[in-house]
C-alpha cells in the first residue's frame, strides 16, 4: 500500500453533505482497500469560524472561504462538492476548466442547461465525473440491478416509486432556501425526485414521456430569517408523475414532504413479466424478491438480508445479519470514485446521468405547467 | 324473531358472484340479527343443468332461465344482480321498474349513461339500492373511516393507493369477456380501480380533476372460444391516475394485472395533517395508524388487528384475535341491506355512489385518450 | 350427489365451539363435495331456552337437554363434542359404546387416564374418531407439512413455538370455570398447550422429554357466581416448556394469558438442516420458508400466501389472494371427517393423538412440580 | 475543545473485534463531543506482520507483540480489550493493577471465578471498567429501557428472548477456537446468551433461577488447524433456558448456532400489565411497542423507527429517518466511557455485569448438567 497514489480533496460545504462525505473520505481507507488515497486537504465555506471548528473534527488540513482560489489550486486533484443545488454549476465548471475530477452531490443542478454546461465541461476537460446518487450503492439495491440483469424479472412492466418524507406538515417550518425557487430549483420533485428517478434510470432505463401533477398544501410560512413575517412558499411540497419507460414499462413516482409519518422513505416496487422487487430506504439492508421461478406451492417474497459475503460492498464491512446505515454508500462511491480515477476508468452515475434526470425533471415542470403529457427530450450527444 | 319479515330474493347470475352472494344470504341469519329474513327464492342463468345443480347446493327454492319473468315476479322482494357488468343496466333498470330492491355487483354498470338510467330507475321506483363495493365494509376499513371522521388525521394531503393483480402475466391466458370493451367495458380501471375509487370517495371524497395512462403489455392472445386463433385484447391491462380531491388532496391510483407477485392486493396510504393510515385486502383485517398525537418518542404506526369487541361487525364472529376472510363484508353487507328496507332506510353505497363512480372513470378513460388533465363532472341532480 | 349417504348429526354443546361446528356442518357441503353429507338433527344443552334459540338460528331439527338419551339414538350416526373438556370423557365414551362417529373438540380430556379411555372405547367401537386440533388443516400449516415431508427442511433441529393471549391481564376477570382446577384441569398449558403440541407432533414428530416451569401471575380475582368475592385462582396463566424431540430436535413451547398486545398469537419456528419455516395464526394464511436451495445473494423468508390453486382446502373457497379465517379449517375438518366415515377410512388427529398430547401435558405438570426433567412415557399399545 | 484531556488507548486484539473498536475510537470524536479526545496509542497482537498492517490502516502509534509491556506503560491510560475470552481474565487483571482504565469485549470471562477477579481487581484499583455488551446502546434499546422506566409497561410479566445464528449448519466448518471448551467456555451459551442475558438484566431485572437444556447437533467436523483430521466438538451448539426473575416474571432465552436463515437475530419481547416491546438486532433501529394506554379500537404494535432528535445518540447521526448500522453502539459506547473517565463516573454495564451474568451462564451449565432447576448465586458484595 506504501505505494498507493495519494490524491487532494478539495471539499466545498461543511453542512450535512459536508459531512457525509468527510466521513466517507475518512472511512474509505479504513474498509475498503482503494486504488488511490484520499487526502483531507482542504475545505471550504463561507463562515470562516464554523469552518475551522468542521475542519479541526474531520481532519481537514487547511481552511479556505474562498472557493475559486480552491479549485484552482494545482495541489488539488478532487473537487467534491457538497454545496446547495444553486451553486454546482458555476462551481464544478470552474473545477472541471481546472482539471479536477469531480465529486458532486446531488440535486445536480437547478436547471437542464446547467446540467449540459456540467456535462460538457466535464468531459471536454477529461476528468472523472460523479454524481453521488448514493442509493445505487446500497448492496440491497446493487443486488437489484444484479437480478434484473441477470433476466430473474424478465420483461419489465412496472415501476412504482416514492420518496416520502413528512418535515413540512409542521406549518411553523420556516422558509428556508429549501423552501426557495431561486436557491432550491424546486420541491421534492428535484430534491427527492432526482434520486426516485435515478434509481428508476438505474433499474428500469430511460423514461420517455411523463405526466405531472405538483402542489403546495401550506403556502405561507414565516420567514426563516425573520419568524415574526410570513412569506409565500415558493416551490411545490409535492409531485406525482406517471411515466412510460422506453422498454415499454409503466411508472408512477411519488414525491411528497407532508407523508405523516414517513421520515425518509424511498421505496420501489418492480414488477416484470418473471419476478418482482420491493426495496425500502429506512430498510435499506433488505430486499423483497418475488420469482416465478419458484415452484408453485412456494412462491412468495423473499426478504433478503443484503449482508451475505456474496453481496457487493457489504463484505467489506462486518459479518452476515449486520447490518449498515445511512452513510456507507457514500463509502462505497468514495471507493470507487478513487478506483476510477486510479485506474482510468469512470464510475456510475455520472454527469452525464445528472443531465439524463435534468431532462426529465424539466419535463415534468413542463408537464405540470400545461397539465398535459410530455415526451422526454431526446438523445445525448456522445 | 318469530314476527321478521320474510324477504324473497331472486339472484341473477351463479358463478364468482353468484356463490359469494348466495353465502351471504345464508350466513347473515347465522352470525347477524339482521331486521328482515332473506328468502333464497329463486336464482336465475342461462345454463338450466348448471343452474340446477347450483341451487341444489346452495339452497335455491326455484331456478329459472328468463331473468325478465324472475325480476316481475310479485312475491320477489330483492333482486341481486351477479351478472358480468354489461348486463346491470338493463336488468336493474327492469327490476326497478317491477320495485324491486337492487343488491348490484360491481362494477356498476359500462358507461356512465347507464350508471344515471339506473340511479334514475331506482330512485323513481323508491326502491333500496346498494351498490356491492364491500370493501367498505371491512371492519379495518370501517375504522380507518372512524378514524377520519374524528378527525384523528387532520386535514388529508395525500391518498397513495393501488389494486394490483397478476393473472394476465401468463400470455396463454386466453381473450375473455373481461379482455373484451363490449362486455367489460374496460380492464382493470374498471374492474379494479372502481373498488379504489369507491374506496378513495369513502376516506377521502371527491375527485375533482385526474390525469390518466393507461396501456396494455401483451396485445395478442388466444381466443377463449378458439385457442388456436389469437385475437386482440380489447381493454387496457394497466392504468395510472394522479386525482385531486375536493378537499384539496393528491392522489394516485395505480390498477393492473401484471403486478407478477401480487394476487390481489388492494392496498392505500392516506396522510393527513396528524396522522396516517395505511391498508391492505390480501391482510384484510390490519389496519396501520400513525398518529402525531403519540409522544414524540414513541410514534410509529401502530399495526392494529381489527378484531376487537368495539370494531364494527367483527364481533358478531368470533373472539378477538380469530381473523376473517374474503367473504365475510358481504354477509355485512347483506345484514345492512336487509336492516335498510326493513327500516326503510338508505345503504351505503348505493347506485348514487355508482354513477359517482362512473364519472370517474369515464373521466379517466377521456384523460387517457387525451393525454391530459380531465375535471370530473359536475354535481349529481338530487 | 343425490345418492349420497346422510349422515345424523347429535351436537353436544352450544356456546362458542358449538356456533364454529354448526358452521362447519352447514358449509361443508356449500364450499366441499363431502362423500356423505350431513344432516343437523339435534342438538343437547342444559338451558332449553337458549338450546331452541340456538337450534333455530342453526337449523338443528332437535333439541334435547339429556345427553344420555341422544348419544343412544339409533338414527345418530356422528355425536360432536364441543362440551367442556371435563365432560368429554364420559360422553364420548358412552357415544363410542354406542357405536358412534366421534367428532371430539379439544383439549380431549383432563387426564391422561381419561384420554386412554377415550381412546380404547373409540377402538374397541370401530368408530372414526377425530379430535378436533383445527390448526393442522389451515392452508398453510397443511403447506408446511408437505414441505417437511418433501425434506426441504432437512434434519429439522428446532421447534421454537409460542402460543400467546393476554386476557387475564385484566384484574377483573372473575374465576370462570377456565380457572378452575376440576373443570378445566390446567390453565393455557392445556387450552393453548395441547394446540402447540399438536403442532409440535405434527410437523416435527415425538416430544421425548421434556423441563418445564409454570406461574400464576395475578392469583385472587372476583368469583364469577359471585363477584363480590375474591378467590384464588386454580391453575397456572402461563407455561414455558423446553423439550427434546425423537428425532435430536429440540423445542420451546411458550403458553401464556398475559401476552399483552397478543389476542390469539399461535406461533412456530422450525429450523432444519436445509431450511427453516415460520407462521403465525393472525396471519394463518401465510408461511415463511427459507431455503437454503436458493442460489446464495437471493435466500430470504418468502412470505408465502397459501391461497393458491395448488395448495390444499383453499382452491374450493375463492380465487387466489383471497383470504380465508377462523372457522374455516373446521370446515375443512368437517369435509375430512365425512370423507372418513363414507369411505371407512381413518381421520388425523385421531383420539391417539390425544393420548400423545396428554402424555406430555401430564409430563409438563410433573416437570414444573418436579423442578426437573421428565421422559415422556413410552409406546401407545396398538 | 482544545483543552480536552488525552487518553492514551492500548488496543490488546487486532481481528473482528479489533476492528469495530478501532473504528469506535475513531469516530466517536467525529460525530460526539466527549470529555476526553482518546489517543490510538499502541496495538498489540501476536502476529507482527498483521498487526503492522493493522497498525497502519486504522492509525495506531505503535505496535507490540507483549501485552504485558503495553499494559504497564505508564503513558497509557485505557486498556482495551478485544481478545477471545480466555484471554480477559489475565490481561484485565493485570491492566487493573497498572491502574488501567477498562473497555473490555464480552464474554466477560470463561469462569464465574475469573469473572469475580476480574471485578475485584478493578474495583481495588479504582479505575473505570466497562464491559462491551453493546446492544445496550442501540437507540431503540436505549428507548425499551425509557419506557420500561417511565412505567409504560407496568408489572412485567414475561421476557421472550433469542440470539439465533446459523453457522454451525454446515458440516464442513471446521473446529476452531470457538468450539473448544478451554478456549470459548462454552458455546451459544456463553457468545450469544451473555448478550441475551445482559439485555434480560438491562431490561427486566435478575434472573433468580432457570433450568437449561444444551445439546449439540453434528458433533465431529474437521480439525481447523488439519481439516483432513476429524475430531470432537467440544461445546454445546444450542441452549434453552426457561427463566424467573426477582421481580416475578417469567423468561426464556434461546440461543442456537443451528437457526438456518437467521444470520444475526437477536431478539426480545417483552409483555407486561400495561404494555409490551419487541425488538431484532437484524432490524436494530426499530422497536415495537404496544400499549394500552391506547384507546381500545386503535391499539396495536407500533413501528417506532428510532432516529428521532428524541432518541438519544441516534441525533449526533443523521436526520430522521436516516438509519445506523451495527457499529455504531460502539461509537455510543465509547463516548459514554470517556466521558465517564473524564467526568469520574462509572459506566454501565460495567464489570460487576460481569459478574452478573457470569453467575447466570454457570448456574445454566449446572441446570443442564443437573437436568434440574437451578437458583441462580446470592448477592454481590458490593
């Protein structure tokens, strides 16, 4: 391992994200054997004081609010990005001009022409790209997309998805920049709905045309920076699309903030013309399988535990019947994040998938805006 | 006991329908007081050694093969209609006209036209009609009804629900009356998604508006009559909607028979401002309740097994903890009907409800065709 | 169907096992083709009132409050036993002297004295005698058993069942004649117990020895003739059994009426070599199966819904994923019991059964008295 | 921060439990603030190649192959033990006596003598021990005690435990430390039910007698260190205790090697006057929690998923909704030791557990040897 390349992170964001991936930078070497080193060299935010305390707990080696100054560095060789939705353009373009790979947290971007300009950027400056939409790192929903490839569902007929949380039923939440077109895009369309729709990307394969319907159920809330003046919600609490894949599948996705009861569900069920899979987040170590296959008498769903030898990224970890939680994906993207750019290689999803989910967000405020069924835009240029 | 009043039936159809509706007229004297005895009269088909053969099991005093005689019977107090969909209208209609109380199969009746000629005939003829949605009458379903009407969910934000089958996955499953638009009228949406519907009006109330997608996966089948010979499926084999209610709610509504897996599940999630529900037919006698009212460290939904002494009709069964099955809300059903003429009463649902239904559907029918949002007509004439 | 042999029907008792037998009696030849068919001739009780009451709602031709009398009516073909368990010895007796069907409801006697008398008058009459442990003839334990016997289990190494109700958590209840040493001999060991142990013997064969521990938690209550007045409370409220098994297995029965939350848990585990099964009363249409033949990333508990074509009694109720309940394994009982008696076959469980389920009931008294091991007593003379 | 006290941390154990207190001592600075920072100081283990290795990935200082040196460094403070049992009672010992504090794995110790020795030479030496039964931690446990506390549950009536695992099935896993006696102690017994007893213990109180019944399945497999070499296993592979405790309740623990499909289900309910729980190690951020407190139509098991800011250590996590996995506990259970150093406090369940549960576990050896009931041993001196 002496040997190992050593690469220099650049982390701008220090909030949630921020720490997300500091722990999977920090994790990765310690379970996973990666082909190259992360190091915690440098992170960035605005509030120099809040700043130095994240960076003195994760281990970051140097401090910096101001952005440009990082990317630009040439000591840097990743720029991951854990910023709010609004500021992933201009700065994964300036990073990817500056020739660092690219680690970039999702939402991708706040509009489809953004998310072109990332893509193209990226790929006109050659480096790695990834967009961490974590939930395809979860072994149960590895060994998903293991099954389906393997034909166990045979042709695919239905996809029915949501992504359920409760946060806003609570009408003294305020308006944050959640809560913001210009810094937020959208609701949980673009927010929880990005990741329903990679995963559907993921398991099912592109999604052709869509209908939308979205709403705000409490539309004025106090301000976040002034509680005592209430202000307009500006962006939808919730989003229903129907959809037609383009291997013939039908899908329904399900976006919601006002799921009483529901804290961070994110849930699918699969129905092909073989098998069927169920899978949920809050029980993301576990996977429902229903085949034809079995005999007659003894057909049902099976509630696999996806933490057998056998499944991927779990092994890595701890020994059958233990499970993981919420923040080893991100583990796993940071092992193969490294792999990738060590080897030569890209990883899944990447920028060119954050443009393939922009397409269809777009469409579906468009199709909500005219209450009318949308076609998907069409192909991507290589 | 000795002074009830006898009430002569006469049951149109005797196959599905015809043996879960002949149970209920035996059973409800069984386990219910109902206020009016039923009298298993006469049962009327087409095929007279079948026919025979079906009254002698299940205790049919006479058969006959001429519906038109049976429903102008003067000693017939009751005429049940078990007949495939496509031929409600017309014997209802018939039977109102005679003053014969209606006990009608679902669904109601092939287009909404006819749904308002029956409600028009039975409300003309001052007859009791109920219309057979027994769902509703599910003691789970009955209290998430009770629950709602207590307010126990606050305001309702959204209604998630589905009826998904699988039969039509085999594609040697040949081209039937319910595969064909002239008898059917339609594929699940009607089949399956009239019970959703009826459901989502029962919890939540009406729809206003929905968009609709519908599809059929596997086009060509062999002819019921001639296997050799492949026909075309006439109706849709899936339907997606997205709803808004009256009362400000989303819904979804998924119906299908190519859920692989799902033999029939007919399950919804409501969530409303204070709590959540969530149910099941293939656990028919669960219902799961969130309530924000819980102490915050202890909220979680509550998997209630509806077979308590203060749940409605379950304890006229058997002790708590003892479950019951497919059949048992319609002999709720039946003791309702009866009680209502002998009381001279209304039921619920009645054919009211039938063309509230129809509307729907036939809205989602336009949607689809269109390809856009659809407002469901307007009020019913009192 | 019109030759079919009649067979007469004496039911003795009339309060809760009386309405399920009744009930089966009627529908046997609703939902079963029966080789004989059953006919409702008297019923026997102690309160003429109630006794007619109870004939007329169920169609019993007769009533008769001496048992005597009516177990030696030459035109009785079949005396049903649902009396309390302290009365079965002498009736059944005295019905197989009189060469009669016997259709017994457990727990089968007091004692185990009572059971071998049971059995040797049922032998020495050449009757068909059944003892009505209902479970065995749910759909899905009938799926567990050919499961075991297609050795899909393997060697099987543990039985871990428990049987929970949390009735007497309630202070109030009064000494009935379930608490009560002469009526009822023990408390759940006997009532839930002999149900576990039927189970046990069932699926997994011969309990050869056995620990076990028993308590009363709440020991003085209300008297129920006298309400006012406290007593103390004869028998045990809960049973904990460890066991050994012929086959090596080992076992734990749980019984208990202070499982707060559990109303009528009946539940087992088995383990084997090859796979493992669960099922759970409140959910008696389901088993789980796992099997250590399916290919390693997808083994899991398939949550089988027996309501198939192909599994065993359902396919004569409704379509598949239609539920069944409570009372309809008696129903299955009743068409198993006719099939016996017209094609002169024997019936399981059989009157040997009991004397195999009191062996270790006796042998649980003397263990928890003993505070040691007990063998469970030798070979049952053929 | 900055003036946080540093403790030195020996780590004696390099394999499974190495790791997960590695990675412990790593992350509970990242994601809590304990009173004290801890210091990966020195390694120790008998292999030197691997445990350089070790050393480097998860950043100890130092390595050493005597742990007797280590533990005598006067600049070491902690002395963390992950060795196999055997190895505690001397290692602990002599830690104590250099006035180490103690994070000791569990098995506490392979004899109830040693476990004694163990306390008394921490309790001489004045240090702070801890004793690494790590469930405790888990935040829906943390959550079972709070409720059980707050009175929730009422009189508690019976404790139904499991730890079940499933390795031993297959015949080729050959005999290696944790088979032989003078190694492991004991099998299940002593691995799983130490941990079963612990949260009996945490949860309901001390167990005052029990009866237990061992036996062992396939009891010849091949050698570890010759796998052409049979031989003799050497523990019990499966033991089932019935249970009373001082406060009355009844209990039964099982725990088995041989539970096919089960990989690490380590289970609990808990039923009481007023309420009941149950929990699973391989669903860990759930618990269930009936009351009946509820009103009469809406109780039921409630789904508490544990990952509210109201559940403690699951807030320094992620947000709602957002669940852990198995190593986390020992984050929680690092925190809370520091903290208890810095803030000279004990910590439970500290060595004097120990001996509780060693008490229990020697009692059941007896009982199974005895074939009879056993009291469990009188009070500790204190």
């Amino acid at each position: 391992m002496a040997a190992r390349k050593q690469l220099n992170i650049a982390l701008l964001g220090h909030r949630f994200m921020g720490r997300a991936h500091s722990n999977a930078w920090r994790q990765v070497t310690k379970f996973f054997d990666p082909a190259a080193e992360p190091v915690l060299k440098v992170v960035c935010g605005r509030d120099a004081a809040d700043l130095q305390a994240f960076a003195s707990r994760w281990g970051w080696e140097e401090t910096d609010t101001d952005w440009r100054r990082v990317v630009e560095r040439p000591d840097i060789d990743i720029v991951d990005i854990g910023l709010p939705t609004y500021l992933h353009a201009e700065t994964a373009i300036a990073a990817a001009q500056a020739g660092k790979h690219l680690f970039c947290e999702k939402p991708f971007s706040n509009t489809l022409a953004e998310a072109e300009a990332m893509l193209a950027a990226a790929e006109s400056a050659g480096v790695v790209h990834y967009l961490n939409h974590n939930y395809r790192r979860c072994p149960a929903v590895v060994l998903a997309r293991q099954i389906i490839d393997a034909g166990e569902l045979g042709e695919i007929y239905h996809w029915r998805g949501a992504y359920q949380q409760s946060w806003l039923i609570n009408p003294e939440h305020p308006i944050d920049w959640k809560l913001r077109k210009a810094t937020a895009a959208a609701g949980p369309l673009w927010d929880l709905g990005s990741h329903a729709i990679d995963l559907a990307h993921f398991l099912v394969g592109d999604i052709v045309s869509l209908d939308c319907r979205m709403k705000n159920f409490i539309t004025r809330r106090p301000l976040a920076e002034d509680p005592a003046t209430q202000g307009e919600v500006e962006v939808e609490c919730a989003a229903l699309l129907t959809t037609e894949f383009a291997n013939g599948a039908l899908g329904t996705i399900e976006t919601t903030r006002y799921a009483t009861g529901r804290r961070n569900r994110h849930t699918f069920e699969i129905y092909g013309s073989k098998g069927a899979l169920t899978w949920d987040m809050e029980d993301m170590n576990r996977l429902q399988f229903y085949s034809e296959a079995d005999p007659a008498h003894a057909r049902g769903f099976r509630d696999i535990l996806a933490t057998e030898r056998c499944h991927d990224y779990v092994k890595n970890w701890w020994p059958p019947g233990h499970i993981i939680g919420y923040e080893h994906p991100f583990v796993h993207a940071a092992a193969d994040f490294l792999d990738a750019i060590a080897q030569g290689t890209g990883i899944q999803p990447d920028f060119r998938e954050g443009v393939r989910i922009a397409r269809v967000l777009e469409a579906a405020l468009a199709a909500d805006a005219s209450g009318g069924r949308v076609s998907v835009g069409g192909e991507l240029a290589s």
